[in-house]
C-alpha cells in the first residue's frame, strides 16, 4: 500500500466537505439575499461547484472506470442544466416585471457600444444555423 | 435514413464511435460478446437517429484547432466558476452583506447557434452575473455587484469565443 493509496480517502473527503460547504453557501444566499435575482445568484452557482466537488469525491471513492463515466455524466448534465434552469428563472421574472431590490443600478451600453446591425436577420440564421451547432 | 447516412459519412462515423466508446466505457469489457452487442446497437441508434444527429445540407465539420480551443476555454470556464463560487460565498458569509445589485444591457456579436449557448451559460457561472437575455444581439445581464458589472465589457472568455467563431467562419 504505497502513500497515493492512502493519501486517496483524505483527498476525497477534502473534496465532498469543499462541496458540501458551498451547497450550504447556497443555501444561506437563498435566505438571505433581498430578491429574486440576487437569491439566483447564489442558487445558480453554488449548487454547480459544490455538487460538482461531490462527485468528484465520490470519483476518488469509487476508482471504478463504470462508476467514473456515471458520475462524469452527472457532472456534465448539471453544468448544463443549472445555468440554463438560473436563466429561464431570471428571464420570466425579469419580463414579468418582477421588482428588483431597491437601489439597483441599470448601465445601458447597447446604443453606446453599437458599430453595426447584423447583416441577416435572425430568422434566416435560424433557419440556415439551427441545427449546426 | 440512409441518403443522409451516405451523403455525410464522416458525421455518421464520429456519432458511432462516439456512442462505441460510451459504451465501452459503461461495460468496462472487452469480451467479444461485449463488443458485438455494443456494435450491433451504436449501429441501430446511429440509423435510426439521422434525422436529429445530422444535418440535412451541411456536413459535419472536425476542426482540430477549434477543439483544442474550447479544451482550453473549459479549463479557464472551470477556474472561473470556483472564483466566483468564493467570491459569493465572501459576499454571502459577510454580515453586512455588500451587494449593490443591477441590470446591465450590452451587446453580444456571436452568431453560431452553440457559441451563443455557451457564452450565456458562461455568464450565468462566473463571478457574479447571470444572464437574464439573449436577444439577436441585445445581451442583458444581471449583476451582483456593479465592480463585476464594468468588467463585463472585455471579458476574457468572450474574446476566446469570439476566436474560435473567427475560425469558424474563415475556415
């Protein structure tokens, strides 16, 4: 038993403790935070790295090729759906009109920043670019 | 199924190899039983999925570079994410809590479908910002801090993807 096999349980559980730190970060932001766009914030972010950090642990735990590719899989779908889940939040609240906390600031560097429109259409790239990516 | 299967052989090839080597990977053999299965089903899904998998006029394009690219924008997307993670929990953990939160409207010049897709998603995990829409080319964000919200405008990662939409487009 050479000193990387033992070492492996105590890298781990530095990695499932770092996770299950940064849900409970989450946890606490979704409490204390004053509205809906801020509570996504730290719901959108904390809940990707701290069960990422998880199943990293549990990839360490298990060392096992099968479970590895399981938990990989897991990783990559939630990478992919909690942005996405943290948008369409923010997006329905946002055209709503949901009211933001007071004291908010709003920059509009759209007009400031603008060199030229897009050439086609949107529908158009749609319909030529849906499907390439 | 199969004039698509023909008139984009390589995409046809990169799905089934992909698909092989999932399921190497689930059943962890090499038996030739294992194998034949496998084979036998990457070869049914591959038929039976054309019409969503490829693309009926373009062809499936592999660009070594362009790959090697989005490798490295990952690895910077990931040192991203535990920046900010930190960064909330600094700001979460404080008792005083100094938020001065905001909605920013930009601009985004990216076309291609994907690209488009992982800059927002990109936006959503770093330090403080989420993506609140993506309209044609009228970016709204929303910001935790306002620091975070003058950042945004040179943002490393956005200029990485714009490369590898310039390689794209010229390639």
């Amino acid at each position: 038993m050479t000193i990387v096999q033992q070492a492996i349980p105590y890298i781990a559980l530095f990695f499932i403790f770092g996770g299950f730190f940064f849900l409970l970060v989450g946890v606490v932001g979704l409490l204390r935070l004053p509205d809906v766009y801020t509570r996504m914030h730290a719901m959108g972010k904390c809940d990707t790295l701290g069960t990422g950090m998880m199943l990293i642990g549990l990839m360490l735990l298990f060392a096992n090729i099968t479970n590895i590719t399981k938990l990989l899989l897991i990783a990559a779908m939630i990478a992919t759906i909690n942005p996405v889940i943290t948008h369409l939040i923010a997006k329905t609240a946002y055209n709503r009109g949901t009211p933001m906390v007071e004291g908010s600031f709003l920059i509009n560097d759209y007009v400031a920043s603008r060199r030229h429109r897009r050439r086609q259409p949107l529908v158009t790239v749609r319909e030529k670019g849906g499907d390439n990516g | 199924m199969f004039p698509r299967m023909r008139s984009d052989l390589f995409g046809t090839l990169l799905i089934f190899s992909l698909l092989l080597a999932f399921w190497l990977l689930i059943s962890a053999s090499i038996h030739w039983q294992h194998v034949l299965v496998g084979v036998i089903f990457c070869l049914i899904l591959t038929a039976f999925w054309t019409n969503l998998t490829i693309a009926d006029d373009a062809k499936t394009g592999f660009n070594l570079k362009q790959l090697f690219m989005l490798i490295k924008y990952f690895f910077f997307l990931g040192v991203d994410i535990i920046i900010a993670n930190i960064g909330v929990a600094i700001i979460v953990l404080n008792p005083k809590m100094p938020i001065s939160p905001g909605i920013i409207i930009m601009r985004c010049d990216l076309e291609r479908s994907l690209l488009r897709a992982l800059y927002a998603n990109s936006i959503t995990l770093t330090p403080g910002t989420i993506t609140v829409e993506l309209e044609d080319n009228l970016l709204i964000v929303h910001a935790l801090t306002e620091d975070v919200a003058h950042g945004l405008e040179d943002w490393a990662l956005y200029r990485r993807l714009m490369e590898v939409e310039g390689l794209y487009k010229n390639g």
